[in-house]
C-alpha cells in the first residue's frame, strides 16, 4: 500500500440538526437503546457512521467502481497504488437539551393484518425503540489531506456530499427505511492549511489560534437527487379520529387517558414511518399474492414484497438465504392535524364488553385521547430492485388508502383511522409528475402507466 501524501489539509466545521428522529444503537447490542458515549454519557454518532453514509452516497453518485471513490475514501489491499483515506471524521456531538423518543413497534399478522399472538410466523412480537427526537442539533468535523494539484477537485466532492446531506439524501443511523436519520446543514465552514509552510502547520496543530471568522462560509449548492426513483406525497385528513398508541402517557387521574397518540420531540402528534410502513407492507402482501394467483404480474409474491420493502428471502426449509438485502420504499413520519387542537379536543370514554354474558366488564371503562386533522404523508421509491415495479405497487396499496378499504392504527371496527385523501402527487427523478385524485389521473407524462406495465409484467 502507498503511502498517504498531501500539501494542504482543508478542515471543515459541520453544525447540523435533525429533521427526522435518528436512532443509533447501542454498543451492547440492544436493539432498543440508542448509543451512549462511555466517558461523556451522552448520546452520539460515530465517526465511522459519518464516514459510512458519504461513502454509500458517493458510490452511489459515481459508481463503485470510480476511480474518484478510492481516491477521497482510499482502498485497502496489496496493490501499491492503494492508499488510506483523504478524509478523516469526527464523532457527531450533540449540544442542548436532547429529548429522547420511545417509540412502540410491533408485528403484524399477513393473514389477518391485525396484531396477533405471538406464533410461528412472530406475528404479536412487541419491541421499544429510542430515538434521538427531530431537532436535535449536533457538530462535526472533517479534515481532508489533498495534493496541491487535485485539492479543487477534493473539495468539491466533499461539498457535493454536504449538499446532499442537507438535502435529506444521506441518511444516519438504523430504521432508514421508515424515515430516520435525515437532517439539514446549519452552518458549515472551511479553512485550507498550507502544510509546506511552517505557521500554517503550527496554526493547524493548534486549531485554538485559527478562530472561526477566519474560516470560510460555505453556501452548499442543490445536489441532484441520488438514488430516489420516484417521490410520492398524500394530502388529506383524517376522516373521524385515529389513534396510534404511545408506550404510556403523562399524568394520573380523570383528566388523563388511558392511552394516547405517540408524538414526536416536538409534541406533535405523528403516525410514525414505522407504524405506515407495516400497514403499507401488509396490504401490499395481499395484492402481491392475488396478483401471482391470478397471473397478473411476471414476478412472484415473494420477489415483489423482497424488492419493495427488502428483507431475506427464504428457501423450502424456511430458513434465511444469504440473499438479504434493502428495500424500494422509505417512509417518512406523517404529522397529524394541529397541536393545539389535538390537545384541546376531548377524552373519548369506551368499556369493555364480556364475551360470555354481554354486560359490562367490572372496571371495564377506559379512555382513549385520539388525534385528528390534515395531514401530508411522503414516500420514496428509491432506484433499486426495479423501482417502477415497485411504484406499481405502492400505487395499488394508496389507492386502497384512499378507497377506504383499511385504516391506520387501532379501531378498524369502529371507523378509526380511516384517511381521505384528495390527492397522491407521484414525481420522478427528471422532475415529471403524475397526480391522482378521487375525480380522475393527470399523466401527461404515462408515469403511472409505465409502474403499472412493469407490476403486471
């Protein structure tokens, strides 16, 4: 391996804040702790996280088989043209008060879509999360070892992964899929230390004494969408109510209900990416599997639900094949109706019915604090696994939402959780949109026709 030389060593100053929650997890293991930093106690982000996605994103953007990934992000092996890498990473530290989401997840039975006892199939199964909730701000830092003769071209790849990054294309963390671990660019700044001058390398090994005014601004320019095939956004309200369970709520007493809807950092109330996706996932179960049936798609069930929503594939033995990998679709968490209104709006009183007599249970009366309100929910369909295949299908399980034939979260039964939904507006990566609406389809464009075509094969 050759060695790492350089003249100029660009430091870059990163503050950041979170617009969707992240979760990060623990150094043990635990799926539901999010990572502590074993001197500070606080939580963070690993720098070799950082490192990890802008490397994803830049392979994605180039290729990885470009030359200009092995140059910035170096290559490991025996050839002497290898060399470690250009860019160096901080740990992502966090400053404020952080607010710490536990979020409920479970399992959903494909039979029945409904959360069943635990059996064979783990339908029923109950887990917590923690996240670090949205708005939470956190810095970091990058150094980069450039030849004087290639550092303009180093510093515009840099730049192009933080104008990615704060274009919400980069995402850190666990749960991408159901929409964690996007986050926006403050501020970021750069100053370049001319290493073959004596007081630019003592200046840069005593960062003190180059204060920030020194450093330069940086105005990130709009990267192009990398990875997103198409971007699907819903409009519209809840018909009655919805209820989305929190793992518990604050308060004691009369005025405080039994059970809530989870909100965000922010106190609004949310369906989570998580919650939609599940829903999303089963009917899309059902379609994929009356598709195969009756011989209107080219591909299987399974493949179908593989390729959209990712996971591992099985073989007769129902044992996992080393054939796992991510999914199409990512799912954002949805803000229901307003704050204020939600808070104000009053508990809702239901009792339990024996099943043997009929009556009343004793002690059976219980009460729910349900949500309401208008609503945007964002999808997006990323350019993997024939994505217009899997916008095909996306497109068939919306169009149930809107058609009302299944709810989000608990009540089915009684009418809860039931969307309208004016419109679903589909766009893809030249920027041609397609919208569909209760009164009919505007695709000047035949992107809807052109999912379709690929679902059915």
């Amino acid at each position: 391996m050759a060695v790492l030389t350089y003249d100029v060593i660009h430091h870059y100053k990163v503050d950041a804040v979170l617009t969707q929650p992240l979760h990060i997890g623990s150094a043990g293991g635990n799926r539901e702790e999010i990572l502590i930093h074993p001197v500070t106690r606080a939580p963070f982000i690993q720098a070799s996280g950082i490192a990890g996605s802008f490397r994803s994103f830049f392979e994605t953007k180039c290729g990885p088989d470009d030359g200009a990934v092995t140059e910035l992000f170096g290559s490991a092996g025996n050839d002497p043209n290898d060399h470690p890498s250009r860019i160096r990473f901080s740990d992502g530290v966090f400053s404020g008060d952080l607010k710490v989401e536990r979020r409920p997840h479970v399992k959903l039975d494909p039979a029945s879509g409904t959360v069943a006892s635990e059996g064979a199939s783990g339908a029923g199964t109950r887990f917590d999360t923690e996240y670090i909730g949205a708005g939470a701000k956190f810095t970091f830092e990058i150094e980069v070892y450039s030849l004087e003769d290639h550092a303009a071209q180093d510093l515009e790849d840099v730049e192009t992964i933080l104008a990615a990054l704060h274009g919400e294309q980069i995402q850190l963390g666990a749960h991408k899929s159901t929409g964690s671990g996007y986050l926006n660019v403050e501020k970021a700044v750069r100053h370049s230390f001319l290493m073959t001058d004596g007081e630019e390398r003592r200046k840069w090994m005593h960062p003190e004494e180059t204060p920030l005014p020194e450093y330069e601004d940086l105005e990130l320019k709009d990267a192009v969408p990398a990875g997103t095939a198409y971007y699907l956004t819903l409009r519209g309200r809840t018909q009655g109510d919805l209820l989305i369970r929190a793992i518990a709520v604050a308060g004691v007493g009369e005025e405080a209900p039994d059970s809530s809807g989870i909100q965000n950092a922010k106190g609004d109330y949310i369906i989570p990416g998580s919650s939609l996706k599940g829903v999303v996932r089963n009917r899309a179960e059902v379609i994929a599997a009356y598709l195969e049936k009756t011989g209107k798609t080219g591909a299987r069930a399974e493949q179908l639900i593989l390729d959209a929503f990712g996971g591992r594939r099985k073989d007769a033995d129902k044992k996992d094949r080393d054939t796992g990998r991510r999914g199409n679709l990512y799912f954002m968490d949805t803000v229901v109706g307003d704050r204020e209104a939600n808070e104000k709006a009053p508990l809702q009183h239901r009792i339990h019915i024996d099943k043997l007599t009929g009556g009343v249970m004793y002690g059976g009366k219980f009460s729910q604090k349900n949500v309401f309100g208008e609503m945007t929910i964002r999808i997006r369909v990323m350019d993997e696994n024939i994505p217009d295949r899997s916008c095909g299908l996306l497109l068939m399980v919306l169009r149930d939402l809107m058609a009302g034939l299944y709810n989000l979260g608990s009540g089915y039964s009684i009418g809860k959780g039931f969307l309208e939904i004016d419109s679903i507006e589909i766009l893809d990566a030249e920027g041609h949109k397609a919208v569909l609406t209760r009164e009919g389809i505007r695709d000047d464009s035949s992107l809807i026709d052109r999912c379709m075509k690929a679902l059915t094969g």
